[in-house]
C-alpha cells in the first residue's frame, strides 16, 4: 500500500480541518459560551491529532493534544471560552500548518515558536486551575481527558443531535445503545429537548466506567454529542439528593473568562506580526475536488445510456443495418455533448469554498489594521471551474486587501464622517450566460481621483497638462510600477500590484475594472467565464496554419477590403467611420517574410475598449474548441493561449487577442 | 548480466540509439502544426493521442545541416523523467534503423575528443558492425522549457 498517497489526503483533509477551526473560533470569539462552536473546536483538535499520531507528526500531536484538553474542560465545565485562548488556538492553528509543511521540525524558528506555543498552553493551564472549580490536578495539566477516578461512579449527561447524516452514512445507532447500556445505568429523557437551536436527547448514564469508554461507545456519532459529566456519584441514588441538587445549581460553572491576558502575550503578538498580509492557505489548490451526488447520478445515467446505445450500434453493424446503425450513431453523438457538458459541470466548485478561507484573512487583517469589518457574501454558491477557482484566490484576495487597507477608514473617522464604525467588505457573485461577475466592494473612503492623477504625473506615467476622464484615471491604478501609497504599507506594500491582478485575471481570460466615488466606497469588478476548457471560437486559416478566435471578441467579421488599402504605410483601416490599426497574421507570423500579397479577409476585434483588425488568408467557420495547453515550450508567444484537436487530427492555435494587440503596438 | 534495448535512428548520416523504455511510439510522415515565432530548434506541435506535444528538431540539437523541406520525417515520441515527473515529448529523425539488444558493458564511455556533438547529450557509444551508435540520453536532450507536463 502506498502510505505517501494516505499521508497527502491527511495533509489535505487537515488543512481543511484548520480552515473551518477558524472560522469557528471567529463564530467563538462573537458567542463563546456557544457549546456547539466549542465543541466544534475541540473536535477539529481531536481530529487532526488521531491524523497526526498515524503519520507520525509528534510534534501536532502534542500541540493538539494540549490544546484540545483545555477545551475538553470548557466543555466539561459549560465553560465560556476565554478570548486569549481564542488567540492561542489561532496561534496553534498556524503553527500546525506549518508543521504539516516540516514534519521533522528542520526550521529552527519553528522548533523555537514550538517550544513558545507549549509553554504558553501550560500558563494557561496552570491558570485556569485557579479559577476552574475542582480544579485541574496535575494529570490534566498534561493532558489526561477527564479528572474522574477509575472504579469511582460518575453521572454523565449525553447530549445527543441526532442528525440526517447517521441515515446517509449508515451507522446503526441500535448498536450505540446497546453499548451505552452496557456501561452502566441509563436514563434517556422521553422528550428531546433544544439547546441552541437544535433538537437534542438528553442521555444521563451512571457508571463507573472512565470518559474514554463513553467516548469509544460514541466513536462514530461523536460529532453529534456533547458529553459532559454531571457529578462524581450516582445522583439517582437516594443518599446523594442532596448532592444532585448541588451539582445541579453548580451546573452554572463560573468562567475562564478572568485567566490573564498576559498568558499568551508572546503568542498573540506574533500572531499579529505574522498574519497581516498572511496568505498561507488561501491560495491552496487541492487535487480532491468534492462533487455534489446529484451530478454523479446523471453521470451513471449517461454511461448506462451510452452502453445500451453501444450495443444497438453494434447489433445493427452486424446486421448491417445502415439506418439503424445512422440513428445510433446520432444518439452517441447526442451522448457525447452530454458527456462533455456533464464533465464541464463536475468541475464547477461553488465560490464557497474559496471564501470560507478569507475570512480569517479579514479577521487578522482587520485586527492589526484596528479597523472594523463586517464581510459579505452575496452569491456563495455561484458555481466556476475548479482551474479558475484556484488561480482566481489570490488576486481576489489582493482585492480584499486593498479594500481593508486603502478603502476602510479607521472607525473614529467613520464615526466622524458619520458612517457606522464598522466598515462592510461585499463579495458578490452572479452567473450570467458563461459569465460570473464578481463584485468585490467596500464602504470606504473611495479613489480620490485629483490625488492619483497627479501621483501619476508626479511619477511620470501622464504627461502634464493631458487632461484625462475619470475612467481613464481608474485605470492608471493598474499600470505596472505605478503606486498611489503615501508610505509603502505593511500589507499592500508586499505580494502583488494591480497590475500583476489584472495580468493574472486576464490569463483566465476575465476582465476588471473599477468604479469608485470619494467618500463612498470602492467596488472592483471581475468578469470571469465560468468555464476555459470549451469556448466557441471562428476557424481562420493564414499562411497554411489554423488559428482560432473566440467569438466573443469578435465584432465583425469577413468584410473585404482592396489590396490598396491593405498596404497602406500607417497600417490603418477606416471604420465605422475611424482609423482602427490592423495586423496581419501572415505578415506577422510567416517565416519567409513575403510581403505583397496582403488581401483576404478582415476581422474587427473588440474586446475591452481594444479596437483593432486582424487580416487573416480565409475565414473556416465556426468552430467549439476544447481549448488545450501548448505547452511551455512557447511561454514566448503569449499571443497564443493554447491551442485546439479539429475533427481530422490536426491543430488549431489559439489565439489571445489582448496578446495580439500587444503584438501590434510593438 | 543485464540487457538493454536500442532503438536506432538517422540524422544526417548518423546513426543514433535511445533505450526503447523511453520510446512509446514512432510516427511516419506526422504532419507537424507550425507555430509562429517558435523558440529555435522547435519545429511545431503535434497530436499525439489527443495530447498536444512540440516537436524538437533534432538535427538543430546536434548540429546538423537542415533538412530539406521534401524529405520524409519520423517522430519520435519519448517519454522522460525529470525531477520525478515524467514529461512527453517528440523528435525527429531521418529515418528509424531498427532494435537490438546490448549488454550494458558493450556500451563504451564517451571519448572526451574528436566527438562533434555536445557531450552533455550523449551517454556512450556503442561499436556495432564497424559502425559507430552514439547512445542518447533522453532526459538531457530536451531542456526544461520543451517538455510538457504529462497527467500522471
């Protein structure tokens, strides 16, 4: 058996792991009595530490371990979840990714930081001992689950979300019972009951039997139940009422809340100093990708059409009957389009899953920018191609940035400016056609466009006295070298300019632009297809090559235009009343260099403002291509942005037309 | 003691060989897709079994005189492996010899003088028939830039 293979789904699936462990203890530091969040956070621990312990990662093991103990007391003690401890678990979170990447601790920093992180989970035991009542004996400080006394009777209360995935996932919970039963008395309440919104079953057990046994009955439900033990004695005996009733009132435990903010001083002021322009994570590409069920069917239903349809095609071949054979043919044919949309649609990813991981950027951001931000999703589920989902991460992110950094103001001067002291950062996501457009917008203070036309005069990107609209201002902004930023910031100042986003939007064959008004805000807009693996494209051929063009950029095609005008020194053509320049591909490309003949057909391009034509040998047709990669070999013809398989074997180039315009202008 | 099986191919009018576990296919007369401005020594693309592959001109790697435009080419298709990735990739030939076996002690090391190729590309020679085979090394013939990821 191949372990490495094993070991990757663990990297994944615990990366995955931490990503949601933040998002929790961001739900953790709004509400931090919510039992269902704590719970959460200690089971992501547990988790990642069974995974660890398997690979053989000492390191996350002890990590975990420590910090899953101190939430297993919360839990136990219906504890709230004090805020350095919030801190802590980022802490640990990060430097559990970390460990992932460096198994055998080789970076010296992170032993360090290691050693750092423990001694501050052991203050903090060793604080809320203090305050925590019974206590934590000197086993808990070094892990140990539970603090009862083996051959002691205990009363545990079971709080037990029955939930529709023990259906899906076929556990039988008759067995659970059974073995709940066998552990010792059971008294489960006849009324479920709600506890933050969810139907729970309240389950006491009398046993002498210690936490872990419990928690083996449990092993495959865990996540649906919340254990917590009640008292150290059989409280349906009639000679402890008395201690029932106290151990009932009790059950209001007071709360870590009051363990020092210092315990953890180091730790949090690392984790400020390392996350401002964070990006570990974010940018993560996994190689699993998670299909919803509904598509796999229709899946199952094409391939049981595509056998039967198989079958009649062959039985009519030996029978050599031609219009049977024909009709089955045509539904192959019907079959494959099918296919092909069904294969496109299994790689659509909702836009959720890359935003779950920005929000802990924005948490860390906004605290160390000490703004106030509230972050918006609108269009989660809207649906891309699992390639641009993953390349469109980090300018997006770039984009959030930008608006936290540059576009939301301090809260003293929102409230001065008379706008709530939190700022709102909206992501929104809408399908039209083949398109998703984003939106990515702030309330903030906006583009000052006086300001950044003179930096950009001052920088000598405009000449003087050029009196430019407010568009063509906005688009300075993605000039490459051009900063608007009166001190280089911490987190601006780093990763990649506007222009790098617009460069890496445009690979993915998207657009972007900007609208924005002082005082109010800023958006970026981001249009994207939804998926690049199929486009429709014109067949033209020059110079004995095929190329292709997607449609989309094309305005005009096949007009004629005399040799005359074709040879014109200024290699501009006149229309729709202008001079639009044009290219000759065979001109261009042809290796001879034969000039004179120039004549064919002229195709205009129009694609974001560019407006330029392209004399091409003879216009094919159009055609669907399935656009493949070329390869690196040409990363020096950025023109070409991949190419196509023609029915008959052979290839068609694919042409980039914001590259080609490039070409021209050079 | 072990064995190892040449592939033997034309260029100019040399004989060269490459171990046939590198070879997956040999191509007659592949029509070769021309790409505008392609870096020196890559002729165009092909198909290959759906995948599309750049074709290094093999002649231009040894520095050998062109071939002319009329002459019939083989591609080559091989495959190498390169920082644990195997990679595709096409040549030409003038024209494919044949197969033979050799143990490995049979091919000899690479004489430092009087050779008119890049040493960097060969990994020995073999003396067959009064002949001279001068064995390639796939791996070093293509740099980086030429080859192609394939999907493991």
């Amino acid at each position: 058996m191949d372990l490495s293979q094993f070991k990757k789904t663990f990297i994944e699936e615990a990366s995955e792991r931490l990503t949601s462990l933040d998002n929790t203890l961001i739900e953790l530091e709004k509400d931090p009595g919510n039992s269902l969040h704590i719970n959460e956070a200690f089971r992501s621990m547990h988790t990642i530490k069974g995974g660890a312990g398997m690979y053989g990662y000492e390191a996350i093991v002890e990590v975990t371990h420590a910090i899953e103990s101190l939430y297993d007391k919360i839990r136990h003690n219906h504890g709230k979840v004090p805020q350095p401890l919030i801190n802590l678990t980022f802490a640990a979170a990060d430097h559990i990714r970390d460990l992932l990447e460096d198994e055998n601790l080789v970076n010296e920093g992170l032993v360090l930081r290691h050693s750092e992180l423990m001694i501050a989970i052991k203050t903090m035991f060793e604080n809320a001992a203090a305050i925590i009542p019974g206590g934590l004996n000197q086993e808990d400080a070094d892990g140990v689950a539970g603090n009862e006394k083996l051959g002691v009777t205990n009363t545990w209360n079971i709080l037990f979300y029955p939930d529709e995935q023990i259906i899906t996932r076929a556990i039988n919970l008759r067995y659970v019972f059974h073995d709940l039963t066998e552990l010792g008395d059971c008294h489960i309440g006849h009324e479920p009951y709600e506890v933050d919104g969810r139907q729970a079953w309240s389950i006491l057990l009398v046993t002498n039997e210690p936490y872990e046994e419990i928690e083996s009955v449990f092993l495959f439900v865990l996540d649906y139940c919340i254990i917590v033990k009640l008292a150290d004695c059989d409280i349906f005996d009639p000679m402890h009422l008395q201690l029932r009733d106290q151990y009932l009132v009790d059950k209001d435990l007071p709360e870590m809340e009051s363990v020092q903010e210092e315990t953890c001083k180091i730790v949090s002021e690392s984790l400020g100093k390392l996350d401002a322009g964070n990006t570990r994570g974010l940018v993560q590409s996994t190689s699993r990708i998670n299909v919803e069920a509904g598509k796999l069917d229709h899946l199952m239903y094409l391939v049981s059409e595509l056998v039967t349809t198989k079958s009649e095609l062959i039985l009519a071949l030996e029978k050599k009957n031609v219009d049977k054979a024909l009709s089955a043919a045509e539904k192959i044919d019907k079959l494959s389009k099918l296919f092909s949309e069904n294969a496109l649609d299994v790689r659509l990813v909702p836009l959720n899953e890359m935003l779950i991981r920005f929000k802990r950027l924005i948490y860390d951001l906004s605290k160390y920018l000490k703004k106030e931000v509230n972050f918006e999703i609108i269009g989660g589920d809207t649906e891309l191609d699992k390639n641009i989902i993953d390349h469109i991460g980090e300018p997006v992110m770039h984009l959030i940035r930008n608006c936290i950094d540059h576009g939301v103001e301090l809260p003293e001067q929102r409230r001065s400016n008379g706008k709530p002291e939190a700022g709102t950062i909206r992501f929104e996501a809408v399908k039209s056609g083949n398109y998703v457009y984003l939106s990515i917008s702030d309330d903030g203070n906006g583009i000052d466009v006086d300001y950044v036309y003179n930096k950009a005069v001052e920088q000598g990107f405009v000449e003087p006295n050029i009196k430019l609209s407010e568009k063509e201002i906005f688009e300075l902004i993605f000039l490459p070298g051009f900063s608007t930023a009166q001190s280089l910031s911490d987190i601006s100042g780093r990763g990649v300019g506007m222009d790098i986003v617009r460069k890496k939007i445009q690979e993915m064959r998207g657009e972007i632009s900007i609208i924005s008004q002082k005082g109010i805000g800023t958006t970026f807009q981001v249009k994207l297809q939804q998926s690049v693996s199929i486009i429709e494209t014109l067949l033209i051929e020059a110079d004995g090559v095929t190329y292709a063009l997607p449609i989309e950029d094309i305005d005009t095609c096949s007009l004629d235009f005399s040799d005359e005008q074709l040879s014109r020194k200024n290699k501009q053509l006149g229309y729709n009343g202008r001079l639009i320049p044009f290219i000759s591909l065979r001109d261009k490309f042809s290796n001879d260099h034969q000039t004179g003949l120039i004549s064919g057909k002229v195709i205009i391009i129009n694609k974001s403002d560019k407006n330029y034509a392209i004399v091409v040998d003879k216009i094919i047709g159009e055609y669907q291509a399935v656009v493949k990669p070329i390869g690196m070999a040409f990363s020096n013809q950025p023109f070409l942005s991949g190419a196509s398989l023609l029915g008959d074997g052979s290839i068609a180039l694919l042409l980039d037309t914001d590259h080609l315009w490039e070409e021209i202008a050079s | 003691m072990e064995n190892v099986t040449y592939l033997t191919f034309v260029l100019d009018n040399d004989l060269f060989a490459v171990d046939v576990k590198s070879v997956l296919e040999v191509l007659e007369q592949q029509h070769i897709t021309k790409v505008p401005k392609a870096p020196e020594g890559i002729l165009g693309i092909i198909n290959f079994r759906g995948e599309i592959l750049p074709v290094i001109d093999s002649r231009k790697r040894f520095n050998l005189p062109p071939r002319s435009e009329t002459e019939k080419v083989f591609v080559i298709i091989l495959e190498v492996e390169l920082n644990d990735k195997r990679y595709l990739i096409s040549a030409t030939a003038d024209g494919v010899k044949g197969v033979f076996e050799l143990t490995r002690e049979e091919v000899k090391p690479v004489p430092e003088m009087g050779l008119s190729y890049d040493a960097r590309f060969i990994s020995g020679v073999i003396h067959l028939d009064g002949q001279f085979i001068l064995v390639v090394k796939p791996s070093k013939l293509f740099s980086i830039s030429d080859l192609k990821s394939v999907v493991e």
